[in-house]
C-alpha cells in the first residue's frame, strides 16, 4: 500500500533532480568560458549523478512499490 510520506518523498527527490539538472545544464549555458563556472556545472552534474543511484529507486519504490520478499533489511 501506498502512503502519503513516500509519495511526498518521491515527489521532493524528483524534483530535487531535475532542479540539479537544469542547474547544471544553466552553469554551462551562462558560463562563457568562465572555467569556474564551466567547474560548477561539473560538479552539479556529478552530483546530480550520484544522488540519482540512490533517489531513482527509492522514487520507484514509492510510487510502484516493492516487489522484496526478503524484509526490510534488503540483504540475502
């Protein structure tokens, strides 16, 4: 069953990711050659990267659910 909090959640961490997206698509955009900005939208990116390994999930499993026959735990 689907609960409010995990929807509240899923929305929040999708937009958390598209926010980081086009903000770092826009440091890119803007920059002019600047490298310090041209290193902003890098590192906007790479972490828009790595949050997305462990949001996009945790976004599937709240609006989906979860197929886990093993717990909570999630180890085997």
């Amino acid at each position: 069953m689907k609960k409010m909090p995990d929807l509240m959640e899923a929305i929040f961490d999708a937009c958390y990711l598209i926010f980081d997206l086009i903000a770092g698509i826009l440091f890119f955009v803007y920059s002019k050659g600047n490298p310090l900005f041209i290193l902003y939208g890098v590192l906007t990116l790479t972490l828009c990267g790595g949050d997305a390994f462990h949001l996009v999930p945790r976004i599937k499993r709240a609006v989906y659910g979860t197929n886990d026959k093993r717990g909570s735990g999630g180890t085997l």
